[in-house]
C-alpha cells in the first residue's frame, strides 16, 4: 500500500513540475502563438499569419477530418472549410485554465514544447445568434528554430458536441 501511494505522488508531483507556470515566459510566448493560430488566422480567417511559424512539413492529426501532411494543405483546408462560406461566421474559444505548456531539451537546451488545451468552436450564420459547435482537445508540438517557434505537428482529437 504504501509503495502505491507513493508511486502516485511521485507521479503527480512530476508531472506538476514538468509544466511550466502560466507565468513562465515559454507559457506566455505560446499563449501567444496560440492568439496568433486561432484568434487571427482562424476567427478572422488572416490565414496569411500562418506562413510565419507553420512549418511546411506541418503535420496535422484531426480525428473527424483526416490527415494533412503539410502547410499548403493546412492552408487550403482552412481558406476552403472555415474561412470559405461568407454566410457562416467560424470562432474558436479556448477554455480558460486549461492551456499547459510543456518543454522539451535536449541535454539541457530547449529545442521544443508540447501545448495542450481544451477549445469550443461555435458558429454564426447571418441573421441568426451564433450556436455552439463542438468541444474538442488539442495537443501541438512547437519546435524553436533559432529565435523563432514552428508549429511542426498538431493533434486535434476528441470533438464532441456541446449542450
């Protein structure tokens, strides 16, 4: 018994410290990132803002909607499905206290984070209150180039329809 409650607390207290704080600077630069991916390229379809840190290779995982193996298909995918209908108006809401950023080094240097969170997309059709779409999880792997961060590869899972 007690080698399993202290395998419990060794977990959760690494798993803790492997975070780091909403106040640390890595959080706020992909909080950051995250404004940029979403809130700009996705709710006010400047998909222009992607060509400055999706990576050509980008790999995006999407549970209902298949594969994307690269930016220019990334791009196409959301200038031809959210940003292509003028009649419906796409939104993207991250669920607030749920953005974790975790960083990656390589014999002590940063090379990389994982960014996880929770999102609610909605939409607004024209002359209609805008209606709550799915919810879903989201997991990104951003690789630091020199002083630039590249969003290499995404995972977009668990959607499922929201009350």
């Amino acid at each position: 018994m007690k080698k399993s409650i202290l395998l419990v607390t060794l977990c959760i207290t690494t798993w803790a410290w492997s975070q780091v704080p909403t106040s640390d600077p890595l959080f706020q630069t992909l909080k950051k990132m995250d404004s940029l991916i979403f809130d700009i390229g996705f709710n006010e379809c400047r998909t222009e803002v992607y060509n400055t840190f999706v990576a050509e290779d980008l790999e995006f995982y999407h549970d209902q909607a298949g594969v994307t193996n690269n930016r220019e298909g990334f791009l196409a995918s959301v200038k031809n499905n959210i940003c292509g209908n003028s009649e419906v108006k796409n939104r993207r809401e991250l669920r607030e206290g749920s953005l974790q950023v975790f960083p990656l080094y390589n014999n002590g240097k940063l090379y990389g984070a994982i960014q996880t969170g929770e999102h609610r997309f909605f939409q607004k059709r024209e002359n209609q209150p805008e209606q709550a779409g799915s919810t879903a999880l989201f997991t990104h792997l951003w690789l630091k180039q020199k002083k630039t961060w590249v969003l290499k590869r995404v995972l977009s899972y668990a959607h499922h329809n929201t009350p």
